[in-house]
C-alpha cells in the first residue's frame, strides 16, 4: 500500500533538514520551530526530539529540553543519541541539584 500523503514533494525540503540547517546556522529559534514541526510529523524519531532539545538549549529553555532530552532517551537508550540525552539530563540533574543546595545554604545562613 503505498501512502501518499507520507511522501513529500520531489525536491521538498523535510522540517528535519530545515531545522538542521537554523541549528548549524546559529538561528535556534528557527531550529526550535522546525525540529517541533518533525517532532509533530513523526514523534517516534529520537534524532527529532534530541536536537529539539540542543535548540530548546541555546534558546535557554531548560524545562522543555529537558523533556526532549527525557523523550530522545526513552524512545532507544541504547543508541549513540540515546546515550547522549542521557549525559544531558545526569547534567541536567546536577544542575538542579546544585542550584537546590545553593538555595538551602542561603535559607540556612540567613
């Protein structure tokens, strides 16, 4: 059976590439917007959600790229990407943590 209306266009430009493309160009905002877009498309795609997540990043959105990044690890642990989601959310997690500590040393001390 073939599906048409998964097939793009012969010369189509897929939001993946378009979002590749605005994160290697520095434009994350647009990145963020097209990885989205793919994420929509085909929400099963780790690489999708891992570099929703590097965009969500630079755009200082931790909240939300921490669930990318949680989202890209669930979908295969196993792979090369899912290892790196991974790293960032330990990161993530020491972040946090740290920041917990700091507010509890400054309520103590004060």
């Amino acid at each position: 059976v073939l599906l048409l209306g998964c097939m793009q266009p012969s010369g189509a430009v897929s939001s993946y590439d378009q979002g590749f493309s605005s994160y290697k160009a520095g434009d994350y905002k647009q990145a963020a917007r097209f990885f989205g877009q793919a994420v929509q498309e085909s929400p099963g795609k780790q690489l999708y959600h891992y570099f929703l997540a590097n965009s969500l990043v630079h755009l200082r959105e931790h909240a939300r790229a921490s669930q990318e990044y949680k989202l890209a690890y669930l979908l295969d642990p196993a792979t090369n990407t899912g290892e790196f989601a991974r790293q960032a959310l330990l990161a993530y997690n020491k972040k946090n943590a740290a920041a917990v500590d700091d507010d509890q040393t400054t309520v103590s001390s004060g």
